[in-house]
C-alpha cells in the first residue's frame, strides 16, 4: 500500500506560487487541491497583525519511500 506525506503552502503572490508549486513538484510533490481565497485576519508569532487579505493555497502530497 502507498503511504503518502502532506504539504500545504500558501503564497500571497501568483507568480512566487507558481515558482514554489514548480521548485516542489521537481522534488516529487504533486497539487492535489489549489484555491485562491480571502484569508483572515492573523497575528503572527511576532505579534504583528496581518489583515484580511487574498491568498492562494495548495495542498500537495507525495509517496514515502520504504525504507
């Protein structure tokens, strides 16, 4: 049976998502789900606040190798 690793990476940019979609699809990761949503509002860990702003999001998953 395949045992599959998950991956999620959000950009703010299209151009820097399609960049880092292609960067990890040559290490083996493929999209599995993208959209292009309203993200809320977040604090970040520094305490900065970020509003709501648009972003787009990808799941991606890849088979683990036995080892």
């Amino acid at each position: 049976m395949t045992r599959w690793e998950y991956t999620v990476v959000r950009m703010d940019s299209l151009k820097l998502f399609q960049m880092h979609l292609a960067q990890l699809g040559g290490d083996g990761w493929e999209a599995i789900s993208a959209n292009y949503v309203m993200h809320a509002p977040e604090t970040l860990e520094s305490g900065t606040v970020v509003a709501e702003r648009p972003v787009w999001i990808a799941v991606l998953k890849r088979a683990i190798e036995d080892a």
